[in-house]
C-alpha cells in the first residue's frame, strides 16, 4: 500500500482564506511579469542562434542551454524555498534570470556566441522559477483545491506571455534606436520584466506561504518535521507525466519558428504563433485545476497524453506554408502541456511532506529541466536530419507513454 504524506492544515478559517488570497494576488502579478520573460527566449532565441552561426542544426541550442540553465537554478531555487522560505528562492531566482539577459543583450552587441550561450544558461533560471512558482500557490491551499490554487498561479503567465512574443517586432524597434541588434529586443524587455518580478516578491510576498505553512502545520501537531516518508507511486508518476510533457512540448515548439522562418514567413509571424502557443500553456489552468481536483489526476494525464498526439499530427501534416494549421498544433501542444502539468504537480505536491517539499519540487524540476534540454537540443540535429514532420510526429508518440504509466498506478492504487 503507497504511503501518503501527513494531513496538513487546511484554510478553512477566514483569517487563513484572506492570507491565502493575498499570498495568490502578489503571485500572480508577479507571474504576469515573468511570463514576458519568459517568452522572449521561445520567440527570437532560436533565431540568434541561426544568426550568429549561420546554421540550422544548432537552432536549438539555446533552449537546450536555458533549459540547462534551468536544471541548475532549480535545485539552487528549490534548496534557499526549503531553507529560508518561498520569497528569497523566488526573488532570487527571477534576478538571475533579469541578469542572463542583460548578458544576452551584450553578447548579441558584440557578437559573441560563446558569451551568449553562457548568458541563456543563466537566463533559464527565470524558466525555473516561473514553474517554481507555482509550489507556493500550493502552499497554505485546502489540498481539496490545491489543484486550482496552482492552477491560479498557472493562469497568470498567459498575459505576460501572450503579450511578450508579439512586442518582439516593437522592441526589435527600440533596440536598433538604441545601437543594439533587433533581435536583442525581447530580451531588453525580459531583463525589465523579471527584474520586476523578483521586486514584487521581495517586498510583498509576506507571509512567507511555505514558511506559515510549516508553522500551521507544527502548531497542529499534524506534520511533525522529522515524518519519515517515501516516494511512492504518486511521486513517480508525476515525475514522469512532467519529464514527458516537457520534453515533447520544448523539442516541437522551438523549432517552429525555425520552421516558420524557412518556409518565408517573418517573425511577427513566429511571435503571434508563438503567444497562442503560450496562451495555451497557462490559459486552460482554471479548469485543468477545476477537472483535476474533481475527476483526480491521472484522467487529465492520459488527457495530456492524447493532445499532444494530436498536437503532433496537425503540425506534422501541416504545409509550411500554412500559419494558421502550424498555430493549431502549437495551441493543442500547449493544451496537452498544461494537462500535464497541473496533474503532475498536483500528484508531487499531495505526496511529499512540507518538511522536505520545496527541495523535492525543486528536484523534481531538475529532471523536468532536463528533458527540456534534450528537446531542445534533439530538436534541431533531428529536423536538420530528418525534418520538422519527423519531429512532430516522434514528440506525440513519445507522449502516449503517458498512458501505460498512468494504467499501472490505477492499478497499483
């Protein structure tokens, strides 16, 4: 029998609702601002990487670096939350991710794709703790509602995210007025955008939700701090639908815009295909949580799992001529990712103790950055190897595994 983690307090009291509400407004704003940081490096990464190298086979470089980027910032993010409490390991986080890409900025300035390609390894810790971020939302939630209190914080990267990759054209203006190369543009307003992010934490996520959290839960004698507790089929199973859903979603998306771009179409084009794609990412969240908390996870996971299929056969079979078709695989791709995710994190979060929970999330994220990685970096030796329909279709396939998994812990429970 799999061993669940111990009760925790619940924010059934109106004094614990009104600090809850306030702890998921501050995350929210501050979600708004990073999900503009983080669409820049989807929308143009890519293509300074073709730019500066003036080859299509290392296009996606630069998400595999800021995905590893990520993997690193994950742990460092996930051990300061388990240590000092969510505002410092967020805060901090979004800081580095604002100075990856001012060294962006600069590398683009003088042309030097080494220094760029160390610059996005720091800029991926903006990645990580825009996922990380939504563990707090989690924090002091019911756990009868925690999927949407994660959801909630989910939801809010849609503006940023939406909004960002379509200012890249206006800010590609702003960075030549200001002697820089137009693609440098998204990542003046990324630098801008995470900076603010870690300010809003900073001064206005208090109480501490991970902090108050542990406190409660002490003062109930509900979860001691030393419970013992072993991973169990929950744990695993969430592992596996985020690495999955991961590795699909980065590998396909990032070489869209690539593919985009050589079938003539510019990148006002890539950046409204790639705000749907975002849109999709975050905007389903309020009922991917509502559907979680009533059906349970693993029905929305094998939901993920059939999307993403779908995702891959529309872009697979999609003329490269056709936007329209190529933003309808990018919006199932998104959707399939979102399912995923909410589900996954919801299975992680009921099935460790707040003791340990920040550094296994932040674990956890590791390996979900690590799959990115190898997306992105298959990604684009397999398109220039086979083509970006090869590449579709292989990322919806690799999703079914969802499948298999999700049976054998519905049976084990």
């Amino acid at each position: 029998m799999t061993r669940t983690a111990p009760p925790e307090p619940t924010t059934g009291t109106s004094a614990q609702a009104t600090t809850q509400r306030r702890i998921l407004t501050v995350l929210v704003c501050s979600q708004v601002l990073s999900g503009a940081g983080l669409a820049a490096g989807i929308t143009v990464g890519a293509f300074l990487a073709q730019d500066m190298l003036g080859t299509t086979s290392l296009a996606g470089l630069p998400s595999a670096l800021y995905t590893a980027g990520s993997a690193i910032a994950a742990v460092a993010v996930g051990r300061l939350s388990n240590a000092r409490g969510r505002r410092p390991g967020l805060a901090a986080g979004y800081l580095t991710g604002a100075l990856g890409s001012a060294g962006v900025i600069t590398a683009a300035a003088i042309d030097s794709p080494a220094l760029l390609f160390a610059a996005l390894f720091v800029y991926g810790a903006g990645t990580a703790t825009n996922l990380q971020a939504r563990y707090a939302g989690a924090d002091l939630a019911d756990p009868a509602h925690r999927a949407r209190a994660i959801s909630t914080v989910l939801v809010a990267t849609t503006l940023g995210g939406v909004v960002g990759p379509n200012l890249a054209a206006p800010t590609g203006t702003l960075a030549e007025h200001l002697g820089l190369p137009p693609l440098t543009g998204p990542f003046l307003l990324a630098g801008a955008a995470y900076a603010l992010a870690a300010l809003v934490l900073a001064l206005w996520l208090r109480p501490d939700p991970l902090l108050l959290a542990r406190t409660q839960a002490a003062a109930a004698a509900a979860a001691p701090a030393d419970a013992p507790q072993r991973p169990g089929t929950g744990l695993r199973l969430g592992v596996l639908i985020l690495v999955l859903t991961q590795l699909v979603m980065v590998a396909v998306m990032t070489m869209t815009p690539v593919h985009l771009r050589d079938h003539g179409h510019g990148t006002a084009a890539a950046g409204f295909v790639i705000a749907l794609h975002v849109a999709a990412m975050y905007l389903p969240s309020p009922l991917t949580g509502r559907l979680v908390d009533r059906y349970g996870s693993r029905p929305i996971a094998a939901a993920s799992a059939g999307t993403l299929l779908a995702a891959g056969l529309v872009a697979a079979t999609a003329p490269g001529e056709s936007v329209a078709l190529l933003a309808v695989a990018l919006v199932l791709l998104g959707i399939g990712w979102n399912l995923g995710l909410v589900s996954g994190t919801t299975l992680i979060t009921a099935a460790v103790p707040l003791a340990t929970r920040a550094k296994t999330q932040g674990a956890v994220d590791v390996a979900i950055a690590v799959a990115g990685t190898t997306g992105g970096m298959g990604s684009g030796l397999l398109v220039a190897a086979t083509g970006y329909p090869v590449l579709a279709l292989a990322g919806g396939v690799l999703a079914m595994l969802i499948l298999p998994a999700v049976a054998a812990a519905a049976r084990r429970a």
